[in-house]
C-alpha cells in the first residue's frame, strides 16, 4: 500500500489537520483511538478531581510511562476547570 507510515500521518493530521495517505491505516485507527480515550479519561479526571482529593501523580499512575504530555494536558484542563 502506497503512502506515508502511521506515524507520520498522525503527527500531520494532529498538527495540521490535513490527511495524508497512509500505508498503515490501521494502526493510524489504533493511534486516533488511543488519543482519544486519553483525552476522554482526562476530561473525566478533571472533572471529578475536587472530589476525589487524590494528587495528580495518583491519576499518572494509571498510565505504564506516559509521555509528558499527558500531565501537561490533564494540568491544563484541571486549569481551565478552576477558572470558570
């Protein structure tokens, strides 16, 4: 299959937008997937944090190794729910 590799077509789809062909679509499937039940369980996270009283290192540690960005985003959007 002619195209550029899932890794690729993810970093240009989430930066840009734009969709690439893709000589691995189903594994760039499974990366859209992923990212989206991250986003998902951070979205849930914040906004039962105030209730759970738990650290943010408590909800990291659900994740084997996650990339520094994920607490970053989860700090964001803990940030965003404080402010309204």
């Amino acid at each position: 299959m002619k195209g550029n590799d899932a890794k690729y077509c993810f970093w240009k789809l989430d930066s840009t937008g734009k969709i690439l062909p893709c000589s691995q679509p189903e594994l760039l499937y499974s990366i859209l997937v992923c990212k989206k039940s991250v986003g998902f369980h951070l979205n849930i996270w914040a906004e039962g944090f105030e209730e759970m009283g738990e650290e943010i290192d408590y909800y990291m540690a659900e994740f084997y190794h996650p990339p520094n960005w994920v607490k970053v985003s989860f700090e964001k959007k803990l940030q965003k729910k404080m402010e309204s």
